[in-house]
C-alpha cells in the first residue's frame, strides 16, 4: 500500500484522505507496533475531534475514554497523543506533552 504524502514529523498532509488501512500502514512504516487497546484509544480521539473540532490534551484525553494517564504514558512509551493523533490522521496536538 502507498502512503498518502505526510509532513516532516510523519503526519498526514490532508486528512481527509485517512482510512483505518491507511492510519496501521502508517505506522507499520514507522515500525509502531499497534495493538487493540491502542486502535481504541485512537478511534476514540477521532470521535472527540469529530465531536469538538480539537485534539484533547492528555488530561482530558484520558479523562474522556477512563483512563489512566500514567498508563497510558506506559503504553505507548511516550507522549500518548502525538502517535494517537498522527496515527489516526488528525491535527497534531498543540501543547504536544
């Protein structure tokens, strides 16, 4: 599968374009491993995005889907919204903690 074209930090350029396929590819490409907890984390910021026009910070982020924020740091070994929104083909995050 070819990736839509993406930004320097590995976001897509039009996110219109993005597909469930697409958002594994990518980052299958960025040798991201994904697992069924993380899908659902980034399907639920999408239906927030949908809902607010907004990526979440964290703290409401993971207020919103019942998480714990130190869990979810865990998890993805990171910052958890920077892959969330890149992955699931939204804005990046503006304060990007």
């Amino acid at each position: 599968m070819s990736l839509p074209e993406r930004d320097g930090d590995g976001y897509l350029r039009d996110m219109s374009v993005w597909t469930e396929e697409i958002g594994k590819a990518m980052a299958e490409a960025d040798g991201f491993v994904m697992d069924d907890e993380k899908w659902e984390q980034i399907l639920k910021a999408r239906e927030y995005y949908e809902e607010n026009s907004a990526v979440p910070p964290i703290r409401k982020f993971a207020k919103y889907i019942g998480a714990d924020q130190k869990e979810m740091f865990k998890q993805w070994m990171t910052g958890p919204m920077k892959p969330i929104t890149k992955y699931g083909g939204l804005p990046k995050p503006t304060g990007c903690v």
